[in-house]
C-alpha cells in the first residue's frame, strides 16, 4: 500500500530498512550493514522539507493533544499494511477523530512541541 493511499488516523504495520549500529567483524559488515524493523501505529501522515517521512503516532498525551511518534524515511519503507481503518480505529482512540493539518508532534527534550505540517 502506498502512503498517499492512507488517511490520517489509519491503524498501520510499516516494514523497513534502518542502517545499524553495532560492532561486529568486517565481513558481517559486509554481509549485512542493514536491520528490518517492523513499526505499527496510527497514521500522522507524510511531512519533509529534503526527504519525505511516514509519521506513525505510538502514543498521545491526552491533555495536550502531543504525539508521541517515529519518523521512518519514505525511501527506506519496504511495505505499509492496513491494520484498521481510520472509522473503526475512531471509535478505540478518541484523538483519531480529531486529527486535523496540523499535528502537535512531542520532542525528546523536555518543554519542546511544534506543529509539523502533514500532507
């Protein structure tokens, strides 16, 4: 499936590529520099000035409106299943039906948040 297929609000499995970081021989360097990852979450949609990201929400501070999320970059995404729909996933995670252009996404450091323009 692809990105401009989903709606903000969809359940969804995402499958892709990172680099990896660990210490190994240079020849399992060579073999396999890559590591598969496997994120599931709700769908934010794709923002990105240079480089296209899926934003995939994990978790929502209820107060606040603030996305908990992880930014895959589109080039590396292998595959994206629907897992439930936007309307039925709604009905489990309230936010979902509020979710609007402009999704106040949660930074690392403590006090941070800005609006990320999603298409």
């Amino acid at each position: 499936m692809k990105p401009e297929q989903l709606k903000k609000g969809d359940l969804i499995l995402v499958r892709w590529t990172d680099a990896s970081d660990t210490t190994a021989t240079l020849e399992e360097h060579k073999e396999k520099p890559e590591a598969n990852c496997k994120d599931w979450g709700v769908f934010l949609g794709i923002s990105g000035t240079k480089h296209r990201f899926i934003i995939v929400g994990k978790d929502v501070a209820e107060t606040n409106r603030e996305w908990g999320a992880t930014r895959i970059p589109a080039e590396l995404v292998e595959e994206i299943k629907l897992i439930l729909p936007r309307d039925e996933v709604s009905h489990i995670i309230g936010e979902v039906e509020a979710l609007s252009r402009r999704i106040r996404l949660r930074k690392h450091r403590r006090g941070e948040a800005r609006d990320v323009h999603v298409y």
